[in-house]
C-alpha cells in the first residue's frame, strides 16, 4: 500500500480529543484516562481503525488503544470515530517500538497485530511486530492472562513469527 502524505493530517491529529498526546504520561494510568477500571486491548498497526472501531463498538465494556505509526492512516480512523463518538477508543500516533514507554507493566490484557507490515527483506527482520525484540516488549506490557492475536496472510512472516515464538 502506498501512503500519500495528507495536508494538514498531523495538525488535526494534534489538535483530536481522540487521541492521546504524550503518551508517555499515561503509563499505568489508563484506567484513569478512560474513566473506569475495564480491560485494556490495544491494537498495534491498526490502519484505518475499521476493526478496531467495531471491535469497540461491539465491546462497549472493554477499552481499546489503537497505535498507528502514520499520520495519513490514523486520519482517516479518526474521520470514522469523530462520527460514531465510541466512549471506550482512544488513538496514539507513535512508532511500536515505544511500547514498554507507554503501557506499564501488566496494563494490556489483549494485543491485537492483524496483517502487520511482513518487511520482506532479511535486513528489516527487527522491524517486525512479531520479533523477538518486539516480543520481549509485549511480555513487559501484558498481563499474566494477556492474549496475543496475530492475523496475517503472508506464509513468510508467519513462519518467522513461529521461529520467533518457538525461540522465547
């Protein structure tokens, strides 16, 4: 998928009450930001928001976390939610790799990585969400009960993810 820059996207990202600015600030808060002391799933790489959007609609009693990495994609997640106006979503524009910053502890009880970025080339193999460096945060950030769900539709990054997970 090729992204085109959107003018004026990281402006009205800045300006959202939907999304969470200096997140790091939020680390074991979570609860308090959203009001209540529900479960907190977190989508990473959510894209345009869709399933995350109806995930929380369907799930009015769980909080949702969506992360996206690109102004111009959580633009348009943002559009969606500034329609529907779901009390349990909240979006962070930031870079995964920063994830163990934002989350404390055990905060996450579910994590969502559906049909990442396989970053085909053997060079970029760190940069996917289902290496061990990216594990190794996951396992700081998730409770005990915490589920990981992984959906992809590429056999390679799906067998690396096997290798990974059989390497932990």
């Amino acid at each position: 998928m090729r992204l085109r820059n959107i003018a004026g996207a990281r402006e009205v990202i800045a300006e959202s009450p939907f999304v969470v600015h200096e997140e790091e600030t939020q680390r074991g808060k979570w609860k308090q930001l959203f009001g209540n002391d529900a479960p907190l799933y977190v989508e990473i790489g959510m894209g345009k928001g869709q399933f995350l959007m109806e995930q929380a609609r369907r799930n009015p009693h769980i909080n949702f976390v969506g992360i996206e990495k690109y102004s111009s994609v959580l633009l348009r997640a943002l559009q969606k939610q500034e329609e529907e106006l779901l009390p349990n979503i909240k979006f962070i524009r930031m870079d995964a790799e920063r994830i163990a910053e934002v989350f404390a502890p055990g905060e996450v009880q579910h994590l969502f990585l559906n049909f990442s970025d396989p970053w085909p080339k053997e060079r970029n193999a760190k940069r996917r969400l289902m290496s061990h460096q990216f594990l190794g945060r996951y396992e700081h950030i998730l409770a005990d009960s915490a589920l990981v769900e992984f959906k992809t539709d590429n056999r390679s990054l799906f067998s690396f993810a096997l290798e990974e997970l059989a390497a932990v």
